[in-house]
C-alpha cells in the first residue's frame, strides 16, 4: 500500500480513532452486515463537534427533553439565518425558516402541499436513493434525467430537463452540493435551470443538506439566492446532519422564499414541527452558532481522504473510472471495467467484506457504479480499498 499522505495537527485525531471504536452494534453504518466495513450510509466516522457535544449533554443535565419549545426554535433558526448569510451570503429572515425531521420529511412537505396535483417529480440522476422511492414520491410520474460529465465534472443535462417539461408544469430536485457525484453547481449552471423552471410554469425543492461540506471546491451558492425567480419558485431545506453528524437527532429546516408559501406552510406546519426534536435544535443551534473552526478542520481532513482515496484507487484499482468530487464526502465510481459478474456492490460484501452503495439504487443506468463514504479514519480508508483490490485479484 502507499504511504499516507502527510497529515496536518488539526486533522490527526480523526485518523487515530479505530475500528473497534467505530464497529459498534448500534451504528447503522457499521451494524448492516455483520464483520464488514461500512461505507454506505452518508455520515462521517469522526464523531461532532465539541460545542454541539456540549450542548447536547448540557440538555441532558437539564433535562431539557421534553418538546420543542418556541424559544427554542427561534434561537434555532436565528443561528441558521446568521451561518446562511456569514457562509453563503445568503441573508434569509428567520421568520422564513421552519424546523423539520428531516430534508426528505421537507420533500414529502413539498410534494403534497406545494406542487400541482399528479404533475410529475424530474430526479436529475444519479440520485440520493430516496427520491427515487415510490413513498416519498407519493405516486407521481417520476423523470430520471441522467447528468453528464463535461470538463471532468458531473453537470445536469439540461435539455433533457427541458424535454421533461414537454407535457407541462413539472417540479425538479435539486440536490446543490450534489449526492453522489460531488458537484457543486455553478451560479451560471443554477441560472439555466432556474429559466428553464420558469419557462415551463414549474417548481424546485432544493436540498443543500451538504452546503458546508465544500472542501476546497467553488463556494456553495443557494439555489433560492441568485434571482427573484429562482426564491419563487423554490423551496429548501437544509440540516447539520452531514456536517457535523447529527442525523439521528433529528433535526432540519425547511427555508420558504415564496411570500405565499409561506403563508399557506403557517395554515398546517404546526403539525410538522413536533416529529422534529429538542436536543436536535440544541444541536443544530451551536452548530450554526460556532462551529466554523469543526468546519475548517473537517474540510481539510475530507481533502486528504479524497486524495488518499484518488491515489490508492489508481494504484490498486487501475479500472475504477471516476471524477473528483468538489465537495461532499461520497465519491462515485464507476466500475463497469473491472467486468464484475453481477452487482458490483454485492460483489465487494461477499468477497471483499466492505458495504457499498449499489449504483443501481441512485437510478437506472448505473448499475455498474457504487457510493463510497471516505469520511473514515485513513487506516480504515486504506484497508477497504485493499480488500477491494485482493477480492478482485482473488477471482
């Protein structure tokens, strides 16, 4: 195996956390399939943040448990308009920002009270999983479009998005930073959807759940912030989870830029804001709040892992083609030159012992591709890909 790339102070301590610290029966990310590496479910392997840490445990001692209070969440969205505007410069009242469960909780939200009855769901791919699943679509015709690679980096094709819009109004998922390709799409890219949108009388959910996870990539840029159509159109939603690991507490916003939306949201959104939770919005709070030195240092380690990652798959997987990603902390590979016999996902679980993501549920014509997580320790990065690379020399 090569060496390891040289590691700065600040990001060492995620690399000295161990296997047996991470095999854990009640981590879902390395529970699945028993005695294998996980590198499937999108979070990372380096715990949170101190400040969020501290203020879940503060909660706890005070037995802060109960539900979400206004208080609460006022403070709540108050830091999350404050982080939007200090690292998006996106300035949003935080009378517009709404807690939610989760991003695909926001989507359901979306889907059911914000789009035109049976118009359909145009799913640029490959997707995050769950927007190609029949429940959170709730019957609707759903378009893949798949992206295309231009310039050695993944982009939407945009004329097969117009060509969706053929039969009439439709409503597209944007998913800026993207999952799984890594793209981070430009102010130019974001225009160009937005008028074809407008052109054709439709709608856009943006989920930016991976907006601070831009490595060294071109800065995020809110979909709702680069014209008055776009802020229209659109509905967000974002949360800490990626960033800062917090899936499981729960927590989420969901952004309205349309005044009328808003307003309709106030009609019902009362009875959406209780599955969202309170150590969540503690969490979420001191995330938003002072958090940019975690932020800073997590980049910088996901930036050595990518290249870790880059370098040992040329070296010992010579066929996997893949491009870069700017940002987030998956990479996708395309495998279809190492002529796996079946799935390749299923192939490295039984003879590799590491869990991946099947590119075939990120949409069809994938179906040679997988999803890796490298947000992990550099020993454990090493150590997939060269079960990786002997399960296939085995064959």
């Amino acid at each position: 195996m090569p060496s390891p790339i040289s590691k700065t102070e600040s990001t060492s301590r995620f690399d000295a956390i161990t296997r047996d610290e991470l095999d854990r029966p009640d981590s879902r990310k390395w529970s699945l399939n028993e005695g294998t590496i996980g590198a499937w479910v999108a979070e990372m392997d380096f715990g949170t943040a101190s400040n969020v840490r501290e203020a879940i445990l503060g909660a706890v001692a005070k037995d802060e448990l109960g539900y979400l209070a206004p208080p609460t969440w006022a403070r709540t969205t108050a830091a999350a308009s404050a982080f939007f505007e200090r690292r998006y410069g996106w300035a949003v009242d935080p009378e517009r920002i709404h807690h939610i469960a989760d991003v695909m909780g926001a989507f359901d939200v979306f889907v059911r009270h914000f789009t035109a009855p049976g118009s359909p769901i145009i799913v640029p791919t490959p997707a995050y999983m769950p927007f190609l699943v029949t429940e959170a679509l709730q019957g609707r015709e759903t378009i893949e479009v798949p992206g295309v690679i231009e310039d050695t980096r993944w982009t939407l094709d945009f004329d097969g998005i117009e060509r969706a819009f053929a039969n009439g109004p439709a409503n597209v998922v944007l998913v800026n930073p993207h999952n799984p390709t890594g793209a981070i799409y430009t102010r130019e890219e974001l225009l160009r959807l937005a008028d074809i949108v407008e052109r054709g009388g439709g709608r856009v959910f943006a989920d930016e759940i991976w907006a601070p996870l831009t490595l060294d990539g071109p800065p995020h840029i809110p979909y709702a912030s680069i014209s008055a159509e776009a802020a229209r159109h659109s509905v967000t939603s974002t949360a800490a989870s990626k960033a800062w690991n917090v899936a499981g507490l729960k927590s989420a916003q969901i952004i309205f830029t349309n005044d009328d939306d808003l307003e309709h949201y106030r009609t019902f959104g009362f009875g959406v804001v209780w599955g969202s939770s309170i150590l969540g919005a503690f969490a979420a709070e001191a995330a938003y709040s002072s958090s940019d030195e975690w932020l800073d240092d997590v980049n910088g380690a996901l930036i050595e892992n990518r290249e870790l990652l880059f370098a040992l798959i040329a070296e010992h997987l010579p066929g996997v083609r893949a491009v870069v990603p700017e940002s987030t902390y998956v990479a996708w590979l395309d495998v279809s030159a190492l002529a796996i016999d079946g799935p390749p996902a299923k192939f490295f679980l039984d003879n590799a012992g590491v869990t991946l993501t099947a590119g075939a549920s990120c949409g069809a014509g994938f179906e040679q591709y997988v999803r890796i997580v490298f947000a992990t320790p550099k020993p454990v990065l090493e150590e997939i890909i060269r079960r990786m690379a002997d399960a296939l020399a085995a064959r």
